[in-house]
C-alpha cells in the first residue's frame, strides 16, 4: 500500500511546491514591475502623486502576496526531504486580544496616513496590508482554537489556492457570464428600436458627464433604481454569483477527495480557503480608497471576511461529510446556505451602495432600505463571528467526547 500512496503524496507535495513557487515569483515580478512605474511617475516633472502612489501600494500589496506563497514552499520541500509536518494547533491565550487594540490603532493610522501630503503618507502600504491580514488572521484563530488540524502544509495550500486558483477562477467565470449577458442584451437593443433610442441617449449622457462624477450619479441613479435594471442586478450579484464564489472559492479541496478528511477538518480547511480568496479581494478592494472612505471600507472587509470564510468552511464541511459519509444532502445544504449568505450580503450592500449614490426621497423604499443597511451588515458580521465561535466549541466537545468514549 505505501508504495501506491508514497508516489500520489510526493506528487502534491510537488504540485504544491512549483504552484506556490510559480505563483510566489509572478506576484514578486508585478511588484517589481509596477514599482518601477510606480517610481518614473512620481519622478516626473508635473506628474500625478496620486497614480504613482497607487502603483506603489499595488507593488506592496504583491509583495505581501508572494510572501504569503512562501510558506507552502518551505513545507514541500520539507516534505519530499522525508521530514513530516506537525498537526496545526492554536491554543487561545489571552494575550491573542491584544491583537485586536493594536488593529484598531493601524486602523486609524492608515486612515490619517493615506490623506495626508508628504512622507508620512508612504507608512501608508505596510498599514493596509496589516489592517486586511489581522481580521483574518484572528478569524482563522478563532475557528483552530484547540483543534488540531492536518498540517501548517495543508493549511498553506489551502489558503494559497483559495487567493490564488478560487479567485481567478471566479473571475474568469464570471467574466464569460457577464459577456454572455452583455451580449444577449446588445441582441435585445438591436432589434428594439425604441430601447436602442433610450441607450443611445444614456450613452450621450454619460460621455458629457465622464469628468463630472455627481452628475454622472444622478443619471446612473435613476436607472439603477428601474425595478427591472435592480431585480437584474439582484439576481446576478446576489443570485449567480455566490453559487460561482462558493464553488470556486474551496478549489484545494477538489485535489483532496477521496481522502481522510473529517467534517471538522472539512470546515477548517473550507474556512482557510475562503480566507485566502478574502484576503486578496478585500486588499485591491479598499486599496484606491483615503481618509474615512478607507476606514470605512477596511471595517466593512472584516465583515467580508467573516461571510467569506465561515461561508467556505460549510462548503468544506459538506465535501468533507459527501465523502466521508456519503451524505450528499450535507454538501447541497452547506452549498445553498453558503450561497444564500453570500448573496444576502451581497443584496443589502447593494441596496447601501445604490442609497448613497444620491439622495433617496424621503421615506421611500430605497431611503428607508440605504438608513437599515449598515445595521443588517452589523448584524451579519456579528452572527457570523458568533457561528464561527460555536461551531469550534461544538468540534472541541465532539473531540472530547471521543477521547472519553475512546477511554
């Protein structure tokens, strides 16, 4: 038997290595190559800081990624040198917290620094990586807290396929569905004359307002707030979408059927999927954001965060239970309840970006729905923490129950 399974594990131990290598090596080439933009447009007489800046915090956004691939080269490594990974374990101390005082002060430092003129504004990078990774970091502490899962390899694989294969794999998705829309609703506009007429005339529109934004809001508004361009909208972002993400985000996992994976390990591996695909969103996300805007954006993200990972960990929950137990039933229950978090979130900010476009009249749908939104997400992101939370408590005492009963 060691000598079926002995080839099929070197063979992931090497998969995982020239994976990770590889991708180390192209986040660490864009950041070279933008920083050299980064530095020319800054350097030239009457040029803009802004796209220059810009071009440096992409250039330590990817070298942070690349960093982050480098874990799971060590480990192959390590692993084809006959040298086995020790389980990962977290024991929480309470001097974790302290981690969250620390967050909170790089969260109003990056919001200071990032619309500030000068020097101090180039602390700026290291601070928005920082205030991305942390929430992260202490979500996935909170899930391991005194479990063990598999190895630090397979939890940096997991979390290098979820940033790297779960989001450009959603990306390259959803970009063919939104081409195939576009194309049906061009099919539509030519053989209408009158909505060729409307979106000609919207079109018109736009283009004399490209450098006046307001304006270019109070044209878009009314459109967006047309119950059929919303019901539209709904059902792509909030409907299609998820089921793309969920699907995508836990790509390692489709590496891994077949294998030894219990329920438990199926939802922290989901969980530290989702948490790469998260991490790479949320950094480009907030990235072109200053002041309140960024601050707001990196509170928000770790809401994000929360949806996308305890989302990922029910879909790695139902794999590993599909597998292991063959109860398929859990893998579509873990899917559509991933799924129907992720597009209700998606739906209410929606709903909050399209409220704050413009002014809502006064006790409208829209005005009342902009005013509840914050409160919902609020609401979202604390119940997700909870979940997270009793979810770890439950496998604790799922795993002391088998330590009793095993004597």
């Amino acid at each position: 038997m060691n000598s079926i399974t002995q080839p099929v594990s070197k063979t992931f131990h090497t998969m995982q290595l020239v994976f990770s290598a590889l991708a180390a090596l192209m986040f660490w080439g864009v950041a070279a190559l933008t920083f050299v933009f980064a530095i020319i447009s800054l350097a030239l007489p009457n040029a803009e800081t802004e796209s220059g800046f810009l071009l440096l915090l992409v250039s330590f956004v990817m070298v942070a990624l690349g960093a982050i691939m480098l874990p799971g080269v060590v480990f192959a490594i390590q692993s084809l040198r006959g040298k086995d990974a020790s389980h990962l374990r977290f024991r929480f101390s309470w001097y974790y917290w302290l981690i969250v005082p620390v967050w909170v002060g790089l969260v109003f430092a990056g919001s200071a620094a990032s619309d500030t003129e000068g020097f101090i504004r180039y602390v700026f990078p290291p601070i928005h990586v920082l205030a991305v990774m942390i929430p992260i970091v202490v979500i996935i502490g909170l899930a391991i807290r005194n479990l063990q899962f598999r190895s630090p390899q397979r939890a940096s694989g997991l979390i290098a396929t979820g940033l790297m294969g779960g989001s450009f794999l959603s990306m390259i998705i959803e970009v063919v569905a939104m081409l195939a829309l576009l194309v049906l609703g061009i099919l539509a506009i030519l053989f209408n004359p009158e909505l060729q007429a409307k979106v000609l005339l919207f079109a018109n529109q736009l283009s004399i307002t490209l450098n006046d934004p307001e304006t270019a809001q109070q044209i878009l508004l009314p459109v967006l707030q047309n119950p059929w361009v919303f019901l539209g909208m709904l059902l792509f972002f909030s409907g299609l979408v998820p089921l793309l993400e969920e699907a995508c985000k836990p790509v390692g996992f489709w590496f891994l059927t077949g294998r030894d994976w219990t329920p438990r390990d199926g939802f922290i591996g989901g969980l530290m999927s989702g948490a790469g695909f998260d991490l790479i969103d949320s950094l480009f996300a907030s990235a072109q954001a200053t002041g309140e805007d960024w601050l707001f954006l990196i509170i928000t993200r770790g809401g994000t965060a929360i949806m996308h990972m305890l989302a990922s960990g029910m879909v790695g929950w139902g794999l590993a239970s599909a597998w292991q137990q063959r109860k398929y039933f859990k893998l579509i229950g873990g899917y559509l309840l991933a799924a129907t978090l992720h597009g209700t979130w998606n739906a209410i900010a929606i709903i909050m970006g399209i409220s704050q476009m413009g002014t809502p009249p006064q006790g409208s749908w829209l005005h009342i729905a902009g005013a509840v939104a914050p409160y919902l997400l609020g609401i979202l992101t604390a119940g997700g923490l909870v979940a997270i939370i009793l979810i770890n408590r439950s496998f604790q005492k799922a795993v002391l129950m088998a330590q009793i009963a095993a004597g």
